[in-house]
C-alpha cells in the first residue's frame, strides 16, 4: 500500500500554501490561456486541496476540469470547497488515486502538475509526459513547476511559511538531505508548530517523506524525450507544448 506523506500534515497544507499561489498564480494562468478545453478536459495531477484546481476552474469558464488526487486529507478539502459553491460542481470531477493507477481520459485540453512532481520517480514521470503526449490537443500546455533542492544536497531548515488563525500561530519550516538509498532522492523534515501569543508551543507535528531530485535541464530532457517543446519561465513553471 502506497503511503499518504500527507495524512498527518493535510491539515495545514492548504494554509500554508495560499501565499505561494499568490505568486505563482500569473505565470500559471498565463500558460493556460494555451489550453484548449473543446479538445477535452483540464487535468490537475496532485491537486491537493484544490488552489490550482479552482483557478483552471475560474481561468477557463467553459472547461471540464479532472483533479487527481490521492490524499484523503487533502481531497476532504477539495471536496468540500467544492460542495460549498454550486457554480464549479457540475465542471469538477475528483478522482480519488495516484496517477499511476490511473488512465487519463484518450483527449486533453491541458494538464496542470503543480508541486508535486517530486513524488514521482524518473521512470514514472517519463511514462506520465508520454502518456500526456499522446492524449494533449495541439499548442495545449502541460503546465509543471521546479522545486527546490535542484540536486540530492542538504538544504538548511529554513521557515517557509507563517500564519496566524485566532490566537494560534501555524509556522511550517523544512530542511533536507541526501536520502542515502537513492541517488535521486532527498528526505525531507517538515515540522509545523502551533503557538499561542506569548510563543508558547502547543503542538509540534514533524513528518519526513522522500522528494525525487529534478533539474531543469532533467526535465527539459524529459520532456524533450517525450515529443514536447518545452521552456523554464517565471517562478521555475514550466511549460511544455507537443511538438508538431
Ligand atoms: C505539495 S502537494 C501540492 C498540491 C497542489 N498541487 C498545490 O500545489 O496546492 C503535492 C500533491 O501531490 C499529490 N501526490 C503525491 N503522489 C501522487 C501521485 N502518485 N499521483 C498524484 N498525486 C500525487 C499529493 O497527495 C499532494 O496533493
């Protein structure tokens, strides 16, 4: 059985990554407006709690919109967002596996893989960026993103992201290092705590999962591979299109 590396931390997840789609929403939204929803559906590998997933949804009104997503945690989320609002339901679908064990629809408007990629090995990412060749309606995006460590290094703890909700304060920090075992893998630590106004700390959650290394260069070849033209832009997303 698959191990979810979000079962005990799907609770801050989507907290902690507002701020960062703040950011990365621009480049993102600029790359879908390639896509090509009258081919087929927008894809959204690994959509978590569903920030990238809503702004396919908002960015393109007429797209059918499939998220994949293997956390209970984080699809809870999902689902519920879209419970909330009548409007995005009929377009959404939620698909409850890993990518792997799962076959996308034969025709797509576009993909979406955002923070995420490390959870797949080289040998899954190529079957993936082939697999996506072969069904991506011509000039439609397969849009992915870069994520630090660029190589299997140590990487000091650092703080990524704070929040305060009443009278906690949520603060997610992480460090990693050379997995050992694997020479395309890091580990990484992540620890979120939970501290009241006068610093004192009320929870101290640490999870570790293993993240897959990959270069810009790796996955350009990848790509390459794979019969995409693709380009490193804004922010480390990646835009790949099917060569002609
Ligand atoms: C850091 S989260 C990013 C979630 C979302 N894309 C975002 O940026 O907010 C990584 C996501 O990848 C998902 N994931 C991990 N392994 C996966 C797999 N084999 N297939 C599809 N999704 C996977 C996780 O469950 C999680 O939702």
């Amino acid at each position: 059985m698959t191990v979810d590396p979000y079962a005990e931390s799907g609770e801050f997840i989507d907290v902690f990554s507002r701020d960062a789609w703040q950011t990365l929403g621009p480049p993102i939204v600029s790359a879908l407006r390639g896509a090509v929803p009258a081919h087929g559906p927008i894809l959204d590998i690994g959509a978590g709690t569903g920030l990238g997933t809503f702004l396919v949804a908002e960015t393109l009104p007429t797209a059918e919109v499939v998220a994949v997503e293997p956390s209970p945690v984080l699809r809870a989320v999902l689902l519920s967002r879209l419970a909330a609002g009548e409007s995005l339901r009929p377009r959404v679908t939620v698909v409850a596996t890993g990518i792997e064990n799962w076959q996308p629809p034969p025709r797509l408007g576009g993909v979406l893989a955002i923070n995420m990629i490390g959870h797949l090995d080289s040998q899954r990412r190529r079957l993936l960026w082939a697999e996506l060749r072969t069904r991506l309606a011509t000039g439609a995006p397969l849009i992915v993103n870069l994520q630090p460590p660029a190589e299997v290094t140590v990487v000091p703890p650092s703080v990524f992201s704070t929040i305060t909700i009443g009278r906690h304060t949520y603060e997610g920090s992480g460090d990693a290092r050379p997995a050992g075992d694997d020479d395309d893998t890091v580990t990484w630590t992540m620890r979120y705590r939970t501290r009241t106004a006068d610093g004192t700390t009320v929870r101290d959650l640490v999870v570790v999962y293993p993240w897959h290394v990959v270069s810009g260069t790796q996955l350009l070849d990848e790509l390459a591979d794979a019969g995409f033209d693709a380009a490193v832009g804004e922010l480390d997303v990646v835009v790949a299109t099917p060569r002609d």
